[in-house]
C-alpha cells in the first residue's frame, strides 16, 4: 500500500469519522472502498457510453462513393480549389 496525505473539511472529517465508529472498521477503509467505486463506476460509465450511443449505430450506414475519402477526408472537407 502507498501512503498519501489528503485534506478534508471539518464536517466531511466529523461524518467520516462518525461512519467508521458505527461500522466498526476504519477511515482508510471507507476511503479506499469510496475510492474502488468511484473509479469502477468511472470506467463503466465510460465504456457504457460508448456502446449504448446511438451514434456509432450510424457507422457504414452511408457511402459517399468516393473511394478514398477515408484517407483524404481533409482534402474534401477544406479544399478550396473549387471556389
């Protein structure tokens, strides 16, 4: 385990403290388990996001006909030899 030093108010210190009489174990343990859920609610949020957004149901839904527009999108979208 590392060690690190961190600062709370007076009122979340009061509550923490609080907490971890009535449940008999200790502060560092609440914190790590707050700490283990934050962090794997994080990355699931992230990963559901990505799986239930309904934008990415659009991908190969549409052809441009250009052949490389993949590789020179850049060309297409800023050229100006057109006007």
């Amino acid at each position: 385990m590392k060690k690190l030093n961190i600062y709370f108010d007076d009122n979340q210190y009061e509550n923490l403290r609080e907490k971890a009489y009535k449940d008999k174990t200790t502060m560092s343990d609440i914190i790590r388990e707050a700490v283990d859920e934050y962090l794997s609610k994080t990355d699931k949020t992230k990963i559901m996001k990505r799986e239930n957004d309904p934008i990415f149901e659009i991908i190969g839904m549409f052809s441009s006909g250009i052949g490389d527009l993949g590789a020179n999108h850049d060309k297409y979208l800023y050229d100006d030899d057109e006007k």
